[in-house]
C-alpha cells in the first residue's frame, strides 16, 4: 500500500527538482536543485533493490560531480547573483519538442511487450556485484579506471594555465 | 509498481533533460542537464534489471559503469568550460560560435 505512495513521492521530487534545474535562472540554485533530484533518483534505486547503485549515485553524483559543478560555476560566474539571461530563443521550439519526445517514447513503451520476470530480486547484491566486478566484468573495470586517470591527466592539462 | 511506471519516470527525466540541453545558454547549465539525461538512462537499467532479469544483476553493474563514465566526461567537460570561460571571459554558448559556418 504504501510503495506507490513513495514512489509517487519520489517521482513527483525527481520531476519538479528537475523542472528547476532546467528553468531557474540562477546557476547555482540550478545545482542545488541538482543535487536534490539526484539524491531522490537514488531513492528510486533503493524502491528498485539497487541499494548499491543508489550509495555510488549519493557518493559520485551528489558528492563528487555535484560539488565539481558548483566549484565550476563559483570559478566561472562573474554575474552570480545579477539576473542574467538563461535561456535562448528555442525555448518553445526546445519545449514542443521535448513534450512530443515524452509522448513517442511512452507511447512506444506502452505497446511493447515486455517479459516480466517473477523470480524474487536478489538479496545482498553489493557482494554479488563486487564478486562479478572481479570475475566477469574485470576487463571493463579495468579499462574504466584506465578511463577515469586519462580523464583525471587530461583535466589536469587543459585547465592548467599556460606559461607556468 | 509495475515496470511502466519507472520508465515513463525516465521518458520524462529524459526528455525533461534534452530540454534543458537545447535552451540553456550557460554552459554548465547544459551539462547539468546532460547528468539529467545520464540518470533516466540509468533508472531504465536498474528498472529492466529488477522486473525482468532479477536474478542477475547485469544493468546494475552496467549503471554503475555509466555513472562512472558521467563522472569522468563531467571532469573534462568543466575543465573545457573553465578553459573558454579564460579565453572569452564567459561560457555563453551562443556566443561561442568559433567552429560554426
């Protein structure tokens, strides 16, 4: 009885936070707007048994991405705080678009079939994804840490000034 | 729950996330709206993982290779936009035109 009531709880928060992030015109309440929709996104993982995807969304989303935005915009933002204009001039165009995007895609969820699965959903699963983390999947992990330090170099050597 | 209601939450994170992409002019605006999209990407993973593959837990393992990759084109996406913002003295997109016709 009560997970629907939760989940349109958190669906309601993930919308509207994201409606704000979208429209708002100051930067940096679009990031803390930013940060409560991630933060009920990783509720949606816990109604979905992924407790683990939901620690790594509130660890790397909201603690590392989330805050690297708003370091971003306070390096970035002579005109925080001035009323400056945030959107283009496709805004209707952009919204028309985006509202017929939303009825395509239902639409064509809506009529397809999907093989629902009765079994029970897997207990524990931190220790299953880090057993198959180190099994099946050690290439890719490997090639994403490879990933993450080329980012990390590569962050380093375009931010850098020149001539120092 | 049934399994539509999760991915019409992403259809509309989605598509909530492409509007954002093609209006805003600052770019760090954009490039919150792309973590928008990243996330209903990653909401239909784990939906798909839990209604119909629950016993294994491959789209979790793969949401988790997502968020990963987000994290590092978010590192390099504001470094580029810390590297405009010194040449043009601002991220406007607009008026960064330089690789238009």
């Amino acid at each position: 009885m009560t997970e629907p009531l939760v989940f349109y709880l958190l669906a309601f928060l993930v919308i509207a936070s994201a409606l704000a992030v979208v429209t708002v015109r100051n930067i940096f309440h679009c990031a803390l707007f930013l940060i409560f929709c991630l933060f009920s996104i990783a509720g949606i993982y816990v109604m979905l048994f992924a407790e683990f995807v939901a620690v790594v969304q509130v660890l790397l989303y909201v603690g590392a991405v989330a805050i690297l935005m708003i370091f971003a915009i306070m390096l970035t933002s002579r005109l925080a705080g001035h009323d400056v204009q945030m959107s283009n001039e496709q805004v209707f165009i952009g919204g028309f678009l985006s509202l017929i995007m939303v009825y395509g895609l239902v639409w064509s969820l809506s009529n397809t079939f999907f093989r629902i699965s009765d079994e029970a959903p897997a207990v524990n699963t931190p220790l299953a994804i880090g057993k198959s983390l180190m099994t099946d999947f050690v290439l890719p992990f490997e090639l994403v840490s490879v990933i993450l330090l080329a980012a990390m170099i590569g962050a380093i050597v375009i931010a850098r000034r020149e001539g120092n | 729950m049934q399994l539509m209601h999760y991915l019409s939450l992403a259809a509309i994170l989605f598509s909530i996330g492409f509007f954002g992409v093609v209006t805003r002019r600052n770019a760090i605006a954009i490039l919150m709206s792309l973590e928008l999209m990243f996330n209903a990407v990653n909401i239909n993973l784990i939906a798909f993982n839990r209604y119909v593959t629950p016993g294994d837990l491959l789209g979790q393992i793969f949401a988790i290779f997502v968020i990963v990759i987000a994290a590092a084109e978010a590192v390099v996406g504001l470094s580029i936009v810390i590297l405009i913002y010194r040449h043009w003295r601002g991220i406007d997109v607009d008026r960064i035109n330089l690789m238009k016709w």
